[in-house]
C-alpha cells in the first residue's frame, strides 16, 4: 500500500533570487573577480544561474530580473481602448460587429467578436446604452392596472 508523505504537503516552491544578488555578482564581474564557474562558487548559485542572469541582461540592458508574462501580448494597447471609447462616445447605437469592423479599417486591430465584447467589459462599456429607457415590446398590464381599468366602465354594478 502506498502512503502518503506529510512532507510534501509542508514544502514550499523555491523563490527567486533577489535582484540585490544579480547586482552584486554583475559587479564582481565588472571588477575582474574572476570567471562565471568561480563567481557562481563564491555566491553559492549555479553556474547556469550566473549565465542566465547575464544572458537576461544582455538582452534587456537591465540588471533587474525579468517579469514573465507568459501568452501572446494583448492588442489592447492604450491607443485601441481610447479609439473604443472614442468610437462608443460618437457613436453609441454601433453594434459590436460594426464596432469590431471600424476597429479593423481605422486601426488595423483584427479581432473576434467575442474578444471586441470582452474588451468592452473591462472598459466598463457596456450593450445596454441607458438603462432608463423602457425594453422594446408592449408591456404586460400589471394586476393593478388591470383591476383599476376593470373599474372605470361605463357599465353600473349589479346589486343583487
């Protein structure tokens, strides 16, 4: 039978170095303290710790960790959502496709419908542009509507 371990449950994942430790290898590099192998030995990290970090930093020209953001970046960019406000604010009876096609043409932004609908949302726009205005359709009477009508012929009650 196999049993559960009560360790695992108590173990935390490992955490990121801190940026103060990049800076501090950064600069006894710059000094001349000697090579990756012999700085990763004197910090007490890995090798391919000290190459990483160093390979970050030629990349991004910054010493300071860098933020992973895994997925493709969003093309809602502050330029797009002020063309949605502004295109809602003009024109506020668009519908979400005509939306989506204006999007297309004016900023070259292509996207589903779904993804428009979405980006409205976390604009805090929203389909139902007044909510004071009464639903489309005729109204149901209500019961007492219905009564007070019922009362008001011209027809005199029968006493009986």
């Amino acid at each position: 039978m196999y049993k559960r371990r009560d360790s695992a449950a108590q173990t935390k994942m490992a955490r990121a170095y801190e940026d103060d430790l990049r800076r501090k290898i950064f600069e006894a590099h710059a000094k001349g303290h000697g090579s990756f192998r012999k700085l990763a030995a004197v910090f007490g990290v890995s090798l391919g710790y000290v190459e990483k970090i160093f390979r970050q930093r030629q990349a991004s020209g910054q010493p300071e960790r860098v933020l992973y953001r895994p997925g493709p970046k969003s093309r809602l960019t502050p330029e797009v959502s002020a063309r949605i406000a502004a295109l809602v604010a003009a024109h506020p009876d668009l519908t979400v496709a005509e939306l989506r096609e204006r999007l297309a043409h004016d900023s070259g932004v292509k996207m589903s419908w779904s993804m428009v609908r979405l980006w409205l949302g976390q604009l805090g726009l929203r389909l139902k542009k007044s909510r004071s205005t009464l639903s489309s359709g005729t109204r149901k009477q209500t019961a007492s509507v219905a009564k007070s009508s019922s009362g008001v012929s011209g027809k005199p009650r029968r006493s009986g």
